[in-house]
C-alpha cells in the first residue's frame, strides 16, 4: 500500500492533485526534501515548468493513472522499464 504523507498546511487535508508522487532529483538531498512538498503541491504542469527553470534539480513525477512525466535534464538518461507504467513526454 502506498501512503503519500504530503498535507496542504492551509487546509491540514492531503493534495487533491493527479499525483501519486514525485521524486527530485538533485546534489543536495536538502534541495530535494525542500522541494519535493512544494512541487507536489503544484501539480504536473506548474510543477514541471518551476522544475525545469532550476538549473540543476530535476523530477519524475508519476500519476495516479500511471503516467510518468520526467524534466528535461533527464529525457537522455531516464529509462522507463515497468510496462505497468507510460512515459509521457
């Protein structure tokens, strides 16, 4: 079973969002745990854009219909080996 711990501290309830989580990958594991709840919060789309103007972090993000989107430092490394899973982009 799978728990996603990420609260919304305005409304103490979890993300209603399409995420079931996210992973940040970056130098610092200080960076990726600030960012990681931040990120989450914003969903896919906004928080591929914030994401992809960092120099230096990147994210996987996977839906809770099973799609996995990447940033853009990671489309020439990533590879998606679960057929349970679809890339996206």
């Amino acid at each position: 079973m799978l728990e996603i711990s990420n609260i919304n501290p305005g409304i103490l309830f979890t993300f209603d969002n399409e995420i079931l989580g996210i992973t940040i990958v970056s130098d610092s594991s200080t960076d990726g745990d600030a960012l990681s709840t931040s990120v989450f919060a914003m969903g896919v789309t906004e928080g591929m854009k914030f994401v992809n103007s960092i120099d230096g972090i990147d994210a996987i993000f996977i839906t809770k219909d099973n799609k996995v989107y990447i940033t853009n430092g990671l489309k020439d490394i990533f590879t998606l080996n679960n057929t349970d899973f679809t890339l996206e982009n």
